[in-house]
C-alpha cells in the first residue's frame, strides 16, 4: 500500500502484519480511495457538520454526524452511532471512514473497534491537533466525567490521510491547540523542528510518534512519553472549562512537567528556558488559568491520570531524555504548581 514519493510524505506506521501508512501533504484526501482495504463494499463516513468539505470513497456509503466539543466523546455517542450504522445494514466486511478533528477520530475509531466486535477504518483528521496527534497511532477511546478517556481500546487504522489544505481554513484557537502537540515534539527528538516548514513538521511529528508506536503500541513502556504535558493537561480540562483548548492545555502541562524536572535535579534552568522558549515561540500560554487556584483539586485529578499504575507517574524531561517518573513528592508537586501561576 506504501507509495513513493517524496512529497506529499509517507510515514509507516510499522506493526508487522498490522502496519499502515500515514500521508501527509496537500490534497491527500483525494487519495481515499486508493488506500480503503480490499474488499470493502460501503463506506460509513463519520464526520461533523461544520468541516466545511467531504470526501468520496468510490464506494456506496452513508454518512454519519457526531456533535462537536468533548461532549461527543461519550459512550453514550459511541452506542448511538453503533445502533445507527447497524440501522444502515452496514457489517464487518466495510470500512468506517473517520473525517475530522479528534473527537471524530477517537469517537469513529472506538466505535470501530466495538461493531461487531472489529471492523476497518481510515482516518483523514481535518485539524492540527488531530493530524501529529489523535488520528495515528490507534488509541481511540471517550470520557468519562472522572476523566478524559478513561474508556477505549487499541484499534490500529488502516490508513490515515493528513491532507494540510485544510489547515488554512482553520480558526487561530483550532491551530493553537494543534501547536501545543506539535511544542511536545520538540522535546521527543534531538532534531531541531523549528527550521522545518508546517508540511515537514507535522511530518517529522507523525515519524516520531510512529517510531514510538511501532516499539510501544499498547504503552506498556515507551509509549507513555507521548503523554508528556499530560498529567496537568488533563487535570485542566476535568476540572472546568477555563477557555483553554487541549493543546493550550499540553502547554501549560510542558512548562509544568519542566518545572518539576528541575526541582528533582533532572534538568537545568536552561533547559525550562528552552521550554518556555519554544511554548512561548508558538504563542501558547504557560500559566494555569487565573481562577484554577484550587492545589488540592488539581493534585486530586492527577491521581484519575490514565499512567496512574504504580501510583502517581508524571512524564519528565531529563539529560537521558522525556521518561515516566514514579513517585515524585508532594512539596515538589505544589511547588511547581505556583510556579505556573
């Protein structure tokens, strides 16, 4: 299925029998129909009202809304688009084709997994954010009101087309939570990604995260790296709506997860200025929210973190490089946090 060319990129996500690829560049939705698995005879086209475009799969299919916002990442969506693809007559043998941000990936995708128990999907995310980060990689899942995706699955796509035409369409707020994902890679690689232009590095993030995938696919090690940023992220967004999107989340949690590093003698105070630098490089906050001043609640929604196996684990930056910590004190914890006040 690999296609060689130079550009538009072509990433493999390598898992032997399991692998697909990733396409990234102008105009690659319109490759939809060369990367559907064989066999398939409908298309079940999982997308949002307001993407502004639709793609044609070259098959008979039916087309699927979910709503907008993290609202939609609910069982609740999941078991209604389910019954209605069930409604359509549409089985195993078809392919659901996920277009849009990553609520519609990770909605699309879980139900996927879920349908008579697997069927085949494709993912062609219309967002940034949803393009370096929630479209590859096969972590699909909803939430729950204790936290963000606390229910999934691993499901692996069968191909996902990252088409960058649609990025100049996006709302400023759209792409900003998009840079904060791509602001996490920078500290994943030695390679300098600020001298890349936006095609080459969505690129050189999809290549890092399949290389992580390839060697971690269901985070039993390795993969956890990927959730650098995370832990205060996600207290974040359980705690309320602060105007804040994920990305502008992830942010915040990258100066704080450096924060903490330096406190436990990780890293140096160049190293958080080389955060603060490239956070503040993609316009992107790197305090909480004003009115989020509550210690005991953000310390209480860490604990609710996904990683959260052998207790606590935050995701730390060090001279060996980003690594799950376990254990990390209290004090250095609530320290850090005022320092992201």
């Amino acid at each position: 299925m690999s296609l060689t060319a130079p550009d538009p990129h072509v990433v493999t996500v390598d898992l032997g029998t399991r692998s697909y690829d990733v396409h990234v560049g102008a105009g690659v939705r319109d490759r939809l129909g060369s990367v559907l698995p064989e066999g398939a005879r409908r298309a079940a086209v999982v997308t949002q009202g307001d993407i502004g475009w639709t793609v044609d799969s070259g098959l008979e299919q039916s087309v699927f809304t979910v709503p907008d916002g993290e609202e939609a990442k609910s069982l609740a969506e999941v078991e209604r688009l389910c019954r209605e693809m069930s409604e359509a007559g549409l089985t195993r043998s078809d392919v659901v084709v996920a277009v849009g941000g990553g609520v519609v990936t990770d909605v699309a995708g879980f139900a996927a997994a879920v349908y008579h128990r697997g069927m085949r999907y494709v993912s062609v995310p219309t967002t940034l954010l949803a393009q370096v980060d929630a479209a590859i990689g096969g972590k699909t899942g909803v939430n729950l009101p204790e936290g963000k995706n606390l229910v999934g699955a691993f499901w692996q796509p069968h191909a996902v087309l990252c088409d960058t035409e649609v990025l100049a369409t996006l709302p400023p707020a759209e792409m900003r939570s998009g840079q904060g994902e791509l602001a996490k890679y920078h500290f994943l690689t030695g390679d300098d990604l600020d001298v890349l232009d936006l095609t080459e590095r969505i690129a050189a993030a999809v290549r890092i995260k399949a290389d992580v995938v390839a060697a971690d696919e269901r985070e039993g090690g390795r993969r956890a790296i990927l959730n650098y940023g995370h832990t205060l992220a996600h207290a974040i967004e359980t705690a309320g709506r602060y105007d804040l999107r994920h990305g502008e989340a992830v942010a915040v949690g990258l100066i704080y997860a450096a924060e903490v590093a330096a406190r436990m003698g990780r890293i140096d105070t160049d190293r958080v200025a080389e955060h603060r630098r490239v956070v503040t490089g993609y316009g992107l906050p790197v305090r909480l929210p004003a009115m989020l001043d509550d210690d005991d609640a953000l310390l209480a929604l860490f604990g609710r973190d996904k990683k959260a196996v052998d207790g606590l684990t935050l995701i730390l930056d060090s001279d060996r490089g980003v690594e799950p910590v376990v254990g990390v004190p209290e004090a250095v914890l609530r320290d850090a946090l005022a320092a992201v006040r």
